[in-house]
C-alpha cells in the first residue's frame, strides 16, 4: 500500500480524498505516508490538508503526530509555534517532546537570523541577480512582474510575472522543470 501510495504521487494521481481516506488507516505507519506523500498536493495548492495535519498532531501514535508537527512546521502553518506547544503539552512522548523542541529551536533561531546572510550566501545572491538580469529581465521584466508585448492590446506578455506568481511559490519541481524544460502553451 505504501507504494501504491507513492507511485499515485509520482504519477501525479493522488487526490485529497485518497489521502484523507490514508490518514485515518488503522496502521500508523500507513497514516504517516499519507503525510508525507500529501505534501505535493499541498505544495500544488491543496491548502485544505492544513486542517488535516492539525487534527493528525492529536493522532494516537507518536511517529504520526511527530510526522504532522514536522509537515506544519515545513509549511509554516499559520500559528504553528502555538501548535507545536500545546502539541508538546498535551502528548509527553518522548519523541514528540525531542521532536518540537527542536523545531521550536529551529522557528527560534531562523526568526533571529531572518536578515542576516552569510558571505557565501550574498555572494549566491549576487550571482543569482547576474543570471537573471542578463538573461531573465528581457521577458520577466526588471522587476519580475512581466514585460508585456509591444504593440498588443489584448494585455499578452512575453514572459509571465515571477513575482507572487502561484506557480513559482508553489511545488518546487515546477520552477526547475520550467527552466530545464521551458514551458509552451496559455499561462
């Protein structure tokens, strides 16, 4: 069943309601796969299954509330700190007690050193803006909001908008498979 599971995922054919089905199995095992292989669909948009991975930090087993705490914690739920204490407050496993204190550390630290950027990561920086304005700006426009085609009325674009775009914030394959790919067709 786990890799039915995976290869429906891989296959781009798993849907909410299979996953919502997984998550109640009677095996905990199988209801942490359903986690996990559910992250695409949120990744693609499923925003609903943030409910789900709340109510799983209630779950019975350990390994399944640590999984949902992780997956609330790699979307950065709202409120998830809230979460992860009254999670760490209501299940004293062991597990689930090592597990959020360290995510607590994490949301902690990252919160801390939000602004501050290592060397070698301004220098990625520096090189990323290089890339983008010798070959990017063109049709992404300067400020990544699109460059609309000269002369035409009807609002085309030469290349679509990066800025807030859903397709960009979304499941991260979608960026690389564009680039190695590009992309054709309506936007």
């Amino acid at each position: 069943r786990f890799h039915a599971l995976w290869t429906l995922e891989g296959l781009n054919a798993l849907d909410v309601a299979l996953v919502r089905e997984q998550m109640t199995d009677s095996n905990p095992r199988m209801r942490v796969q359903a986690i996990r292989a559910s992250e695409t669909l949120y990744k693609a948009g499923a925003k609903v299954l943030a409910d789900d991975y709340r109510a799983m930090t209630r779950d019975g087993d350990p390994d399944v509330v640590i999984q949902a705490l992780l997956t609330a914690n790699l979307f950065k739920l709202p409120n998830v700190e809230a979460l992860i204490k009254e999670t760490m407050a209501a299940n004293k496993a062991k597990g689930v007690q090592e597990i959020g204190q360290r995510v607590l550390q994490r949301i902690a630290t990252a919160a801390a050193t939000a602004t501050a950027f290592t060397p070698e990561q301004q220098e990625q920086m520096k090189e990323g803006e290089t890339v983008f304005k010798s070959l990017c700006v063109t049709c992404h426009g300067e400020d990544a909001r699109g460059v609309a085609v000269a002369g035409a009325n009807d609002g085309s674009m030469m290349g679509p908008a990066l800025a807030g775009s859903p397709r960009v914030q979304g499941h991260r394959d979608y960026v690389i498979k564009t680039l190695l790919h590009g992309m054709t067709g309506p936007l």
